[in-house]
C-alpha cells in the first residue's frame, strides 16, 4: 500500500508533513490523513484533534520511515490525500 502513496505523490495529491497536513485539513483539502504510528504526542494530539473537527478519517497503520519512504521525503510524520478518487483506494 505505501505505492500507491508514492503514487498519489507523483500525481500532486498529497500535502507531506505536520503543518502541511494540519493546514490541508483547516482549508478541506484533505479527504484522508496518514498519521505516524511512532509520532509523538504532541504532533498525534495536534492533527487528530484537527482531523475530528473537520471530520476527515485518519490512518494510523505506517511507522515515520515507511511514510517518509513513499514520498521520498525524511521524517514525514503525516500527510494529507487531497483526492477523493486516491483516498478511497486506501479505505478499502
């Protein structure tokens, strides 16, 4: 699954790291959230908090270098999906 993240980037569907994610999110671009499962508590209180005032479902299930791997970027602890079409292939 952390491809079709690769993907998703390539296609320029995706807002990589925390004040990126978090602003996506305020402005509604973000249709899903890939959080850190090895963020700190701080970042994970900070988004998920965002995430649930604007209601966009977030996923936990990818560790900061597999996240960081997919977009081939360093130290990605979140990122927003702004594409529907690329969010409901992770949903499933």
């Amino acid at each position: 699954m952390p491809n079709r993240l690769g993907l998703a980037q390539v296609a320029g569907k995706v807002k990589a790291g925390t004040d990126f994610t978090v602003e996506a999110i305020r402005s509604k671009q973000a249709k899903l959230v890939f959080l850190a499962s090895d963020a700190s508590d701080n970042t994970k209180k900070r988004v998920l908090d965002k995430a649930s005032f604007y209601a966009v479902p977030v996923l936990e299930i990818f560790d900061t270098a597999t996240l960081s791997k997919a977009v081939g970027r360093t130290n990605i602890k979140a990122l927003a999906i702004t594409d529907q079409g690329f969010a409901n292939m992770f949903k499933k």
